[in-house]
C-alpha cells in the first residue's frame, strides 16, 4: 500500500532548561535558554522517521521571565498556523 504521509508538527520554542547551555544548571556558566530550537531538533535525528518537524524560536528565556505576553504569543501563532500543522510542541522549563 501507499505509504502514509508523516504529520506536520511545530515546536514552538521559548527557552528555559530545556535549552540551556554549559556544565550544569548548578555551575556558574550555565545559562538557560542558550540552545536555538534547531539545535534540539537536530539532537534527535530520529524525529524525520515519524514526523516533518519545523521549530520556531518565540522567545529564548529564563522560566522566570514567562509572563502574560509570551503566552498570549503563543496562543495566537498557533491560532493562526493551526490549519497548516498537525500539532504543536511547545518547549520550556526542565529538560
């Protein structure tokens, strides 16, 4: 049979652990947020096998720094790109 089309999914990126860059979250040059979006996805390269993933930067901060605004950002770009993906990731905090 056909093979199936993959689903389109969005990583929506904004920072936090999950992106953060040095030794550890306890050493001093470690700094949360330094990691693009695109270094994470191309850190799992298996994800071309089950889905067509694109990665958005929005913000790249501190969790302490998540406020109103970037979830209000958030909530209106996948309002407007919802009929053009399958699904959304959003990435923050703890990896």
């Amino acid at each position: 049979g056909a093979a199936l089309a993959l689903p389109n999914i969005t990583i929506l990126a904004t920072g936090g652990t999950i992106a953060g860059g040095g030794d550890s979250a306890t050493k001093s040059n470690y700094t949360a947020g330094k990691v693009g979006v695109e270094n994470l996805v191309n850190a799992v390269p298996q994800l071309k096998d089950i889905a067509n993933v694109k990665g958005e930067q929005v913000v790249n901060i501190g969790s302490q720094d998540m406020n109103d605004n970037v979830w209000l950002t958030l909530a209106k770009k996948i309002n407007t790109d919802c009929d053009k993906t399958d699904g959304f990731v959003i990435t923050h905090g703890t990896d």
